[in-house]
C-alpha cells in the first residue's frame, strides 16, 4: 500500500520521502481551479508539493486525506485520494483536490508514484 507511505509522508511535511516514493520519470496531469491543464515533470510536481506544504505549515492548517476507492490493473495499484485541508477545530477548507495516483513497481521492488492526475479546486463536500 503505497500510498500510505505517501500520505504519511505528506502528513508530516516530509518532502525528501515524498520525493523517494515519486517516481523520476512521473507522469503528471494538473488541473487548477480555472479548468487550465498543466503536465508537469517530476521537478515541477515536487515543486508544487512543496509549496502546498509550506503553505499549509504557514497558515497552521492540517492535511486531511480521504481515500475514496482503491483497485488493481494488473501490477499497479491505482488510489483515488480527495486532498483538503482544516484546522484543529475540525474546520475544513471549502476546496479540496481529487486525485488519482497510480503507483508502479520501478526497479526491484520500490513502490512508486508513476502517473498523478489531480482536479484542484473541486467542492470539499
């Protein structure tokens, strides 16, 4: 279940990990709230993580993940994912972002985040 290590990861504002567990030659689909795609590379992507953690750390809010529906497609397992974020109160934002990961076995047996398509700004309902 790797997506769990990435949750954990992200959780805890771990980029190096987050950075491990993401595959270098990912594949990215990044839909923002203006309905703008935009494919990124894995430096890009991470960047991008990056400034979701910062900014998250800085407003004093936490993650909160919700893991909708998990399958198989022969060796990968694909994890849809509503990301969004709250305060101790257990406020939640009113945007939230819908993934789908899809994570790989890359090289000997590191589980790995291949493919992301993410939807920012959809209804945190």
């Amino acid at each position: 279940m790797p997506h769990v290590h990435l949750l954990a990861a992200w959780q805890n504002n771990n980029i190096e990990k987050i950075k491990e567990i993401i595959d270098k030659n990912v594949q990215t689909n990044i839909i923002y709230d203006d309905g703008i795609k935009y494919e990124q590379g894995y430096d890009e992507f991470i960047a991008g993580i990056q400034r979701c953690l910062d900014e998250t750390k800085s407003s004093n809010l936490e993650w909160q993940f919700d893991v909708m529906h998990k399958t198989e497609r022969g060796t990968a397992n694909v994890v849809i994912i509503k990301i969004s974020r709250g305060d101790e109160h257990y406020n939640v934002s009113e945007k939230a972002a819908l993934c789908i990961f899809t994570f790989e076995t890359v090289g000997e047996k590191d589980r790995k985040l291949i493919r992301a398509y993410v939807e920012k700004g959809v209804a945190n309902n």
